[in-house]
C-alpha cells in the first residue's frame, strides 16, 4: 500500500529540482521515497552543510594522466582455457539460434 505525501516547497526550488530530477532520469516520488529512506537509516535529515553530498574527487592533470597511463598498461594473464571455453560457448549459442 502506498500513502499520499503532501509538502510546500517554494514554487522556483520546486521547477529547478524537477528539472535536475528528468535531467538525471528521476521523479520527486523517487526523490522522497530516498528521503524517507535516509531518514530510517540514519535518524536524522540530510545536512548540505555537514557534508553528505556525494563525494567527487577531482584529480590533478598529473593523476589524470598517470590513472590513464595504468588502466592502457594493465594486464591479466588469462589460461588458454579460457579461450576454449569460450568457443564451446559461442558454439553452443550458435546451436540453439
């Protein structure tokens, strides 16, 4: 069963959140469902000025270039096994369409 919630919110903060909502892919009925979920797990309002916005880490062009420099020279040995079961696979699905 799901209960109607009711609130004021000024009419400009209301249009701007709904626009970031559709923008991300979201609703307000989602935006309170989280609400009320965070509420239950922590049993206390959200506070932007503690600081539990989402963590986003900005790297330096040093970092940048050095994260990338590992993700192009990361590598994995993988058994020749591997390979074979996966042509018995590809095989397989080729079998049943």
């Amino acid at each position: 069963m799901h209960a109607m919630v009711t609130a004021r919110v000024p009419v400009e903060i209301r249009d701007q959140v709904n626009a970031q909502l559709r923008d991300i892919g979201s609703s307000p009925t989602e935006l309170v469902n989280a609400a009320y979920d965070y509420v239950l797990k922590t049993g206390e309002l959200p506070d932007v000025n503690r600081g539990d916005a989402p963590l986003r880490i900005t790297l330096t062009d040093a970092q940048a270039n050095e994260l990338r420099f590992r993700l192009r020279h990361a590598t994995c040995s993988v058994p020749g096994s591997f390979w074979e079961d996966q042509a018995a696979l590809r095989r397989a699905e080729e079998r049943r369409g």
